[in-house]
C-alpha cells in the first residue's frame, strides 16, 4: 500500500492507541506491583512490537530497557520460532540471550489476528530479588553470573492459555520474597493480557491490512523525524570519554571512550572499553544499547517516536566481544544497568555535546544503594528493602536548566520515586531520623546540578543485614561546558553507620554489614554536574540559593564569585564585582 | 420550590442559569471580569431579570438558593497569586514538599522544569517534635522553636501557614498545639493544620495538600467575603453557596475552611447537571462530555455517583481530598490542527484559547482549529455572531484549514476539515476510554451528555467513535455546569487513617472512626441548614494487596459493622481488582489504609416546566444552508430549524440543523433528533 492511501485519521487512531496500550500496562504495574524496586523506583518498561518483532512504540517508562527490550524480544521470538500460539505467555531475564540484568524480567505474549502473528505486548519488570548468595539479586563478590541467582531462559508460563503453574511455581520458589514476586508476576500478566484486549479492538475495528499499513507509516514516520534532526546537527567525529569506578575486586577505574560520527542524516556510536572484568560491572550488548540510544536522544527533540523506525538512523558498535560494554558468557553483570550504564550515557553526552553544546546535559548521580534484608520482627517474614532515598542523588543540569534534586541515576531518568517515609515505616520495622536536601551537594555552573540528599534510618525490634553496592564514591558526576566537577566529600556518596555506642564506621562500596536498634544507616548522596562557568550564574540566582541553604555563604564566594553577607544574606556588590572580574582571567576548572 | 440562581465564572465567560418558582428556565452568558467580579456577576443578574421581565430586587427576593461556581482558587493556583505561605514540618523533613517523592512527570524531556515550590525553602520553618507510626511521642514538641518560626513569619509578612508533621495523624496533639501558638501569636493569620485537611498517612500528599489549603485560603477567604457583601448590599437574603470539588455544594464558612476542595469548582458540577437530565430516561450509569473553547472535561458517573479520585496532581501540585475525576484533554473549539514534520497531522492539545481565538473569529488567529473546521463544514452558523459582539469570518476559517492542513496533505479543504472533526472527536474519544475501559467499565453501557458550546456539532459522530446508538443534548449545554450548580446537594467528605489488616482489624474501632467522622459531618450540614431526615451518608474504604503502594475503593452505605459485613467488603474490593487490572488475588491478604465518609445533604429537588405540546405538524425549518456530510459524498443543502420553537414530541431527520441561542446541534444523515423535555435525544433511524 501507497504512502498516499492510508488516511490520516486512521493513522492517528492506531498510534494512539499503542500509546495508550503502553500506557495502561504501566498503570497496572504501577498501582498493582508488590516490589519496591518495582513499585517506587518504578523500574519498568512497556512496549509493542509487531510480528518482525519490530519495536512500534514503547512507554515513557525509564530508560534502561530501552534497548534491552528490543533483544529480549527478538529472542523470544527467535528461540520460540514456529512455536509461538494464541494463549502463549513467554518470560525471560537472561543477559546472555538480550536481557539487560537478572532481576529485569520480560513477560510477552503474541497478540494473534486471523490465525497469524500480528503483535507482541512486552513488558519488562525489575523484581525483588533473585535467589543467589545476596539478598535483591545484586552481589558485590560474584565474579561470573552463575553467582547472580537463577537464569530464565526464553521460556513459557502459559502455553495455550493454560498457565504452567510448575514453572511459576519455580521461579517464585527460587526466591526470598515469593509472595510479592508471585504479585508482581501477576502483574505482568495482567497487563500483557489488557494489552492484547485493546490490541483485539483496534483489529477489530479497522482490519489487519489497514493496520498493518499504518504500522509500516509509522515506522517511516519515526525514521523521517529522527533523520531530520541529526541532519541538522553540523557533521564531524566528535569524542567523548568518562570513567567507571573501581568494582571491589581491584579493577582500578576504567576508561570509557565514545566515537560518534555524524553524518548527513545518519550517525555512528562506536564504543570502546576495556577486556570484561570479573565483577558485576559488566555489560551486555542490550544494556549498551539502551544507554547509546539515551545518550543520543538527550540531543533529540523529545516528541520524536522511540521505535524501530527512528533508531534505523543510528548505528551502533559496541566493541569486541568480551569487552567490558559486549560481555559474553559468563560475565557477570547485575550492576550493569546502572554501572557502568551511568558512565556509557556520559561518554556519549560528553562526544554530542561537542557538536551540539547549546543542548548539553550533564552527569547525575550515580547508583550506590544499600540493601537490607531480615525477617520482619512482627510477621516473621523476610523482607527485602531498597533503601531508596538514600541513593536519590541530584540531577545533572542541562543548557538553560539547573538539575532536579534527588532523581537518583540517569538509568531511571525521573521515573524512580523515593516513596513517603510514613508509608516507608509502615510496612517496615524502621525508622527514619532525618531525609532533606544537602547544602553544597550540586556542581556548581551557570546552571548548577540538582542537590542530593541526606538521610539515616534504624532497624527498630531486629536485627538486620545489610549489603552496599555501586559505585559514586570517588568521581563527582561530570559536569559540561565550562563548568567543573570539583571533587568534594560532599559531591561523591558518602555512608557511615553511628553505631549505638556512637562510633562511626565509614562503609565501603561493595560490602555487607549488620545493624541492630540503635545503630544508625546514614547515607549522603551527591548532587549532579553542572552546565556552564559558574561564575555566569546570574548573582541573585546565587543570592536565593544561599538564601534557601542550597548554596553556602563560603562557596557562593569560593566557587560562583557571589560575596554574601552571612547575618543579612544581602550581595556585597563591590566584592562581588571584585571576584568575578579576578576570576576572569582563570579558567573555570577548579 | 423558590427560584435559584446558578453562576458559573469561567476565563472567558461567566455563564448565568435561574430556574423560577414556576419551573422556567432561564440562561445568560456574560464576558468575565476577572478584576472585578461582580461587575459581570451585576450585568449577567440584570440580564436574567430582563428576561422575566422584572426589576432586579424583585428577581432576588424570590430567590431562596446562589450557588456559585469559580476558578479563583484554581487561577491563584496556575497563575501563582496565592497567599505568601510558609510550612512548619517536622525537623529533619522540611522538604518533601519540594522533592515531590522525586516525581518527574517527562523523562525524556531534558528541559522540563519542576513546577515552582508553593513555599521556598527559607519559609519552610523546621520544628523539632517527632511521633513514632504508633502514635507515641518519641521527640517532644520544643514549643521555643514554634515561637521562634512565629517571630520570623511576622517579621518576613508571611499571611498564611501550612502546619505537616509526621504521623500527626495518628497523634494530632504537636499540631494541634502548634495550631493554638500560632492563632494566640498571629491573629488573622490564615492557619491549616494537616490533621484538619487531611488525616491520611503519606506525607507528601498530606504535605502538599495542606500547603496547596494555605496558599489558595486567603485568596478564596476574601472573595467569599467579595460576594456575600456584595449580595447582602443587594438586599439578597436567601442563601449563597458555592461548588466544591467534590460535586457537592458548601457554606462560604466551610469553604473558606478547606479552599483546596475549591479547586475543582466549576467543571466538577457536570456530573450533578448530566444526572438531572437523566432522570427523565431513567438512567443512573451516565458519561458527561463537555466540550469548551480550549479544553474537554470528560467524567463518568455509575449508579447515580460521579467517580472521585484522590492523590492526583492539579496543574501539577498533588492534591489529597477527594475530587470528581475529570479527565481534561485539549479538544476544544479552539484546539489547533497542525501536521508535523513527519507528514503526521494532529490536533490539541495546544489551543489558540480566547485570543487570538479561531482563526474564523477574524481577531488575528492564522492556525486552523477544531472550530475552523466545524465552520468549513458548515455545521456552525457562520453567520452567528458571538457574545454579540464577534462575527464570525468564513474566508479566515478555510484559509487556515486550507493553508496549514490541507496543502501540505494534498487533500481538498473539505476533506482536511473532516480529518480535523475526527481526530478531536477520536481524542475525545480516547478521553471516554480512559475514565471508562481503562477502569474496567464498557462506556457502550453508559448513556452519553455531550454539552459545552461546541460539544452539540460533535455530539453524534463522538458517539459513533465509542460505537452508541445515541447521544444526548441538553438544551442547556453552553451553561451546563452554572445549570449543574443548581441541582447540586450540599456535600462533605471526611477521611481517617486506619493502616491495618482487614482480616485482624476490630470492628468496633472501625465503627468509632465512621461514628466520629459521621457525627462531624451532621454538625457542618446542620450549621447550613439541613434538616438531619435530608442527610445520607456513604462510607468508603481504601484497600489493598499487602505489598501494594495503592488502593482500591469499596463503598458502601451506614450500617452495623461485623466480621462478616468486613469480609463481604473484602469480596467486593477482589471483584474491583479484577475489573480494574484484569486479575484478583484471593489467596492474598489485604489491608485497609483508609476510611472515609461523604455526607450528603438532599436538597429540594428542581423540577422543569415542560413546554406545551402543540398539536400535530412537523416543525417548519428557519432556513437551510449547505453542510459537508461525508455520507453524502460532499455537500448537501439542509434544512435549520431555531430550538426554541420545537415541540416535545417533534422529530427531524437528518440531515439537518438545529440551531440554540448559543450553540448548533448536527443531526448527521442517518439520524433523528426529537426533543424530549430538557434533552435532544439524537439516534440512529
């Protein structure tokens, strides 16, 4: 069928409603879902694909999936070919066969029209926890994914519309939290199969032909607007670098280098790392592929479609396999979606925004969290507990914008939500001593980083373990554009636990520890990078900052050039004037 | 019955509906003033007596009841003229407000604001108190701290206070006590303790609630006062009462009380307007559509009850009480079409709002909207002119649609003008099919009000994309909701935290909280009036799965509580489950987090004079005009007839065109219009 024949309201309907469809599957996992990695960081992603399975759209879920959702369902599908039934529901959360971590599991289910294969509605859900060694699917000691808790296979958990109760049962069986992952499983499930209903009606309505028409114009549609706007952008190889952590296991920091090549219409990302490691730092191809393409539309106006159409534009290589960001079996990698995923989105940020600086949009915090898990004192039931606002760092700023405080990684981009403290200590035996934003956390730029927090809580009644993951602990996020990073203690995450005697013990990533009542979880997440020289911030933007404890009185002088008077918080104009002119000669990199 | 005055204030227009002792109805549409409001209020309150015809004083002294509907809490909202508010919170907590649980509404949106904190940060003032989830005083109130906060609001000109702490809820002594420093320190400094906004666990709800309450307050404090003033000096006796959120009507005290339930004031009376319509045909389950120059507020009302929603977010700002779920889209008469890079062609949200208006208003508007199109069809009068003072501007209309739609599409003008009528019909549509399928309901099963100044062109082709047979117009639908104001009760809700599980929780304490919040409730609807045998009360109970973070709602009407009647709620919370997410857990625990109660206050109901049936003839057309029917492969001349001179009992076929005081209805080939009391019913032959 012609471009010219499909008519524009039909096209219209269609694509509103695989938006809508989409949306409606995150509505149920959002208000139905049982993990709190799930529920409150909302770690998620919808998408519908055609029969290729080509990606059609998918929900303004959080950025990790992004890619990963494409090659989880590509070999579903591949593994499943000339076995794929009406009634099927499929699962799967190995990295090895394009799954981002193990604890991200991808329910789908062939939507079927006139006995042939017409959709597949996918959602991918970060559940509670994993089995393994490590409470929550993250282990700092593991050196290959074997230690990771258990592998899913593409396999089937409803065949034929009668669900495989063994196999559920084995899944939620593996591990600790088997109610509220059996909850969560039947969240997606529900969700696939509202899905599929709304996916029946518009068939229903409008003939398979006629869809199918729309879904060839909207991928073109994607394509020609994705085009469009890197044909706008000025040609050139443009570079970028950034830095991974060390991982616990000796690795020294690693380098990220990026290559992107624009041009005319079309760009390359070319990716080059480091040998994999033997820690969970690792990546498979999906996890960089989601964090490629996050980089990318970060310089793309945000109305362009995200589906197959659009990324058609945009080549991809990730390195050698073996390498660090094309890890094969058995890398471990149950960091990978937010490390090195956090450095792959700067490096790439970093290249572009040499092209295109007047969008540029630095570093957020990066992912180090703690974990705690124990039976519950009052139910004796074990629990699983993401300690969430104490990894909520700042945001990074973009051109024309300061940073939002507390969004935690770029991994989740807005979508993870700290959940309310009452809610918190109501379905947990703890309490919380204090969680506000933390002066002097942000970069500081013409457009400073959003603020990071400070947070401590107990275990009220028990004792608990508790495990510290990631990475943040040496490197501020990067900021761009003439702004710095400087290193401070209080732009990295800090942690400590005052014990009950009131010693303070500083905690190390990657490590476990016990707390008991009385002993206090203290936790310091950084604020973002900034955009921009610092000492272009307009003076009474500085001024309101100091005014409302963001900024202090020292480094509105230190670092923006502002001279603030510390009992009436008025600008000494003249002193002012002084430093920023002083200032002018010098490079703004502290 | 005595007469009663609805007045609705919109942005662009205040609309006015008096219903007479003698049941006759009466509307008038004035333009706003938003500076001074009872300018407009004063010409539309001339204009209805000049209908009657009688002196304004007569007019008033047979009035018993002015409900008065108004955005100016929202306005002071959007436009951020509240109230310079400060916030004492718990210390160590003072900015949940501005994190917003770290709630980024688009994430692939790198330039996307937050929206402005309601109160910066140097005014959210921490005292340091602490209660534990059981209620227990774990840090004690430091009271010097509440006096230093004091000291500091008098000194920065603060004029209202939010007061959220932790859990107080559960223990509201530290708030309560903060609450009598604050009134002895600062007199006639507006004060709203969260215990008293809203009880519920979860504190940033709670939080923003109670700031979103003091920052609107005084604003809403001083036009209450505006308008009573203003109706005393017009020796108006009767009573003034205002819409709420809620669908419900209040007292100028109570609503001064909790402004934030005037937020929704306004759209919130379709649902009450859609219901008295219904009536007529015995219908209880309704969708009410009303579609307005810039926006199309869609709410769903089952078994007589329009659905309330909590914790959702006005404009931005989360907002805890409950208010009617209206789902608000951007298709209105003023949306724009635009086709985009990608060769796709859309239409709203953004709207080319009252000016410069559509570009067939002639006020220098270039963008084609929704009303463009309509005029292009010929299903608008072009020769109308508006609020008497705006003629319409045919030419403008097709070189809008011509030039921004149908060149780049290759499509004749008429053709793009239709594309425009169906995609705002299918996104009001999508709108249905968000309060309806996507919450488990089939809106096939609901009876469709389709109202607003241009809801009656759309009215039969929306209800085809939703795929019913008919649709229904009230004669009233320019002023539906200043029409829905008069029908509507006076109404409360109240709500309690409970937190516990329903398989453990005593029945009795259950029944304490029901009594406690029962009894508050009597007290308010006493206090305007309300004789105890007019009031009903519903209960209502926020449930879940252990585990989840949201709840589903039950409610049910007063009775004994028991084991067994809590288990029968429990039964039917499954049954909500599973028509809202397509699956039930019944071997799962629940929990109920918690409980509310609406009071509602019956008041006289309003009945119409019916007009005199006139014997036999079909009714003779005013004119005719040519109309684009794609049924008929283009352009048919049809026949107009003027509304006000239809019989009940009457019918027209279509093709054709009935033409009210402010709006047309489209009888679309294929269809036949009959009026039936108060409502053109529009069906398929």
């Amino acid at each position: 069928m012609s471009e010219r024949a499909i008519d524009p309201v039909t096209l219209a309907v269609v694509n509103g409603t695989l938006r809508s469809v989409t949306r409606e599957m995150g509505i149920t996992l959002d208000r139905t879902s049982r993990s709190p990695v799930l529920k409150l960081a909302r770690d998620y992603s919808n998408a519908v694909f055609d029969a290729g399975p080509r990606q059609l759209m998918q929900g303004e879920d959080i950025p990790v999936h992004l890619g990963a959702i494409q090659s989880s369902t590509r070999a579903v599908a591949r593994y499943f070919e000339g076995e794929i039934h009406p009634g099927d529901i499929m699962y799967h959360n190995s990295p090895a066969t394009g799954g981002s971590h193990k604890p991200d599991c991808t329910a789908l289910k062939p939507v079927f029209w006139d006995d042939r294969l017409f959709f597949w509605v996918v959602n991918n859900a970060h559940l509670s926890d994993t089995g393994g060694t490590v409470p929550g699917g993250y282990n700092p000691l593991a050196e290959d994914m074997y230690a990771e808790g258990f592998r899913i296979p593409p396999i089937k958990i409803c065949d034929r519309g009668i669900m495989r109760r063994d196999i559920v049962d084995m899944i939620v069986g593996s591990v600790r939290t088997t109610r509220h992952t059996r909850g969560d499983m039947r969240a997606q499930i529900g969700a696939v199969e509202l899905a599929e209903k709304r996916l029946h009606g518009l068939l229903r309505r409008y003939g398979g032909d006629t869809v199918q028409a729309c879904i060839e114009e909207l991928l073109r549609a994607g394509e020609r607007l994705m085009r469009r706007e890197i044909a706008a952008m000025p040609d050139g190889v443009y570079e970028g670098v950034s830095w991974v952590e060390d991982d616990g296991h000796g690795s020294g920091p690693s380098r990220i280098r990026c290559v992107v090549e624009i041009r005319g219409d079309a760009m390359d990302v070319r990716m080059e790392s480091r040998p994999q490691l033997s820690s969970y730092f690792n990546c498979y191809s999906a996890v960089t592929a989601s964090a490629i393409l996050l980089g990318v539309i970060t310089y793309v106006d945000p109305s362009v479609p995200r589906n197959e159409g659009a990324y058609r534009a945009i080549g991809m290589d990730f390195g050698p396999a073996g390498s660090m960001l094309n890890a094969v079996e058995p890398a471990a990698c149950s960091m990978s979606t937010t490390t090195p995923f956090d450095s792959i989105v700067e490096a790439v940020r970093d290249a572009m925004s040499k092209a295109l600086p007047h969008r540029a949009v630095a570093g957020s915090s990066h992912m180090c969290f703690s974990i705690w898990s124990a039976p519950d004192p009052r139910s004796g039931e074990v629990y699983v507990f993401s300690a969430i606002p104490g990894l909520m760092g700042g945001g990074g700023a973009s051109w024309g914008l300061d940073g939002w405080h507390c969004q935690g990684t770029v991994a989740t981009s807005g979508a993870m939500l700290t959940g309310d403290i009452e809610l918190t200590e109501h379905e947990y035996p703890l309490h919380t001593h204090f969680y506000e934003l933390e002066t002097d956390s942000a970069c500081p730029g013409r457009w400073r980083g959003g603020l990071g927090g400070r947070y401590a809580i107990e275990p009220v009644g028990h004792e608990t373990t508790m495990s510290s993951i990631g990475e943040g602990v040496q490197f501020p996020p990067p900021s761009l554009v003439g702004a710095a990073s400087p290193y401070d203690r209080a732009r990295v995450h800090r942690r400590w636990i005052v014990r009950a005697d009131g010693t303070r013990e500083d905690l190390p990533s990657h490590s476990l520890a016990k707390l008991r009542p009385g002993d206090v979880y203290h936790a310091f997440p950084p604020g973002g990078g900034a955009v921009g020289d610092p000492r272009e911030r307009p003076v009474e933007a500085v001024r309101d900052d100091v005014r409302n404890g963001l900024v202090s009185v020292e480094r509105a002088a230190a670092e923006y050039g502002v001279a603030i008077d510390p009992t009436t918080l008025e600008v000494d104009v003249e002193a002012t004037r002084r430093r920023r002119s002083a200032a002018a000669g010098r490079p703004a990199a502290a | 019955m005595r007469a009663r005055i609805g007045i609705d204030v919109g942005g662009t227009f205040t609309d006015f509906v008096l219903v007479d002792g003698a049941g006759r109805l009466f509307e008038a549409k004035v333009v706003s003033t938003p500076g001074d409001p009872a300018r407009s209020i004063g010409e539309g309150l001339e204009a209805l007596a000049a209908q009657l015809p009688a002196p304004l004083a007569e007019l008033l002294a047979s009035v018993d009841l002015v409900v008065h509907g108004s955005t100016v809490a929202l306005n002071a909202l959007i436009e951020q003229r509240g109230a310079r508010t400060a916030l004492l919170t718990t210390a160590g907590f003072r900015d949940s407000l501005e994190i917003r649980l770290a709630w980024k509404e688009k994430r692939y949106d790198w330039r996307y604001p937050p929206p402005p904190v309601l109160v910066p940060r140097h005014l959210r003032l921490p005292i340091r108190e602490r209660i534990t989830k059981e209620g227990e005083v774990h840090t004690p109130l430091v009271e010097e701290d509440v006096h230093a906060a004091a000291r500091e609001i008098r000194r920065l000109g603060v004029e209202s206070i939010a007061v959220c702490f932790l859990w107080s809820f559960r223990n509201p002594a530290h708030e309560r006590r903060v609450g009598e420093i604050l009134a002895a320190e600062l007199p006639g400094v507006y004060v709203s303790l969260s215990v008293d906004v809203l009880p519920e666990i979860r504190e940033y709800d709670r939080t923003s609630t109670t700031v979103v309450n003091a920052y609107v307050g005084p604003i809403l404090r001083r036009y209450v006062e505006a308008i009573e003033t203003y109706f005393a000096a017009l020796g108006y006796r009767g009573a003034v009462r205002y819409q709420q959120s809620n669908a419900g009507i209040a007292s100028g005290a109570e609503i001064v009380k909790k402004a934030v339930c005037a937020l929704g004031s306004g759209p919130a009376a379709a649902p009450p307007a859609g219901l008295f319509h219904s009536r007529r045909f015995a219908q209880d389950d309704i969708l009410t559509v009303d579609m307005g120059g810039t926006s199309c507020d869609v709410c769903l009302v089952r078994r007589g009850q329009p659905d309330l929603a909590k914790g959702v977010d006005v404009h931005r700002y989360r907002i805890g009480v409950p208010m009617i779920d209206v789902n608000t889209v951007g298709a209105g008469g003023g949306s724009i079409a635009f086709v985009d890079e990608g060769g796709i062609l859309h239409v709203g949200p953004r709207s080319a709002g009252a000016r410069p208006g559509p570009a067939g208003y002639g006020l220098g508007g270039v963008e084609p909207t929704v009303t463009d199109a309509d005029i292009v069809l010929g299903y608008v009068d072009a020769s109308r002119t508006l609020g008497g003072r705006i003629g319409l501007r045919p030419d403008l209309a097709r070189r809008a649609v011509h030039e921004r739609v149908a060149a780049p599409l290759a499509l004749a003008d008429e053709v793009a003008a239709l594309a425009i009528f169906k995609i705002v019909n299918n996104n009001m549509a999508r709108a249905i099919h968000e309060v309806s399928v996507e919450r488990g309901y089939d809106p096939r099963d609901f009876a469709l009000y389709v109202a607003g100044g241009c809801g009656p062109v759309h009215a039969w082709m929306l209800a085809r994309e939703i795929g019913v047979e008919r649709v229904f117009v009230p004669r009233v639908a320019p002023a539906f909701c200043a029409f829905g104001e008069v029908v509507s009760d006076v109404r409360h809700d109240y709500s309690r935290s409970v937190a516990g599980r329903m398989d453990t929780i005593d029945p009795a304490r259950l029944g304490r909280l029901f009594a406690e919040m029962e009894e508050e409730g009597s007290r308010a609807l006493g206090a305007e009036g309300i004789a105890p045998a007019r009031v009903e009360v519903t209960r209502r109970y926020d449930i879940r799965y252990v585990g989840q973070i949201y709840e589903c709602v039950v409610t049910t009407p007063r009775g004994p509580l028991t084991a067994q009647s809590l288990r029968e709620i429990v039964e039917r919370f499954h049954g909500v489950h599973q028509s809202l997410y397509a699956y039930a857990e019944r071997d799962n625990l629940c929990e109920l987090i918690n409980v509310g109660v609406s009071v509602t206050g019956k008041l006289a109901p309003v009945d119409l004079a019916e007009r005199r049936a006139e014997g036999g003839g079909p009714p003779a057309p005013i004119g005719a005009r040519p109309v684009y029917f794609e049924e008929r492969g283009g352009t048919v001349d049809s026949p107009v007839y003027a509304g006000d001179r239809l019989r009940p009992g009457q019918v027209i076929d279509g093709p054709a065109v009935v033409e009210e005081k402010a709006t047309s209805i489209v009888a679309f080939p294929g269809t036949r219009l009959r009026l039936d009391g108060a409502t053109y019913v529009l069906a398929a032959v």
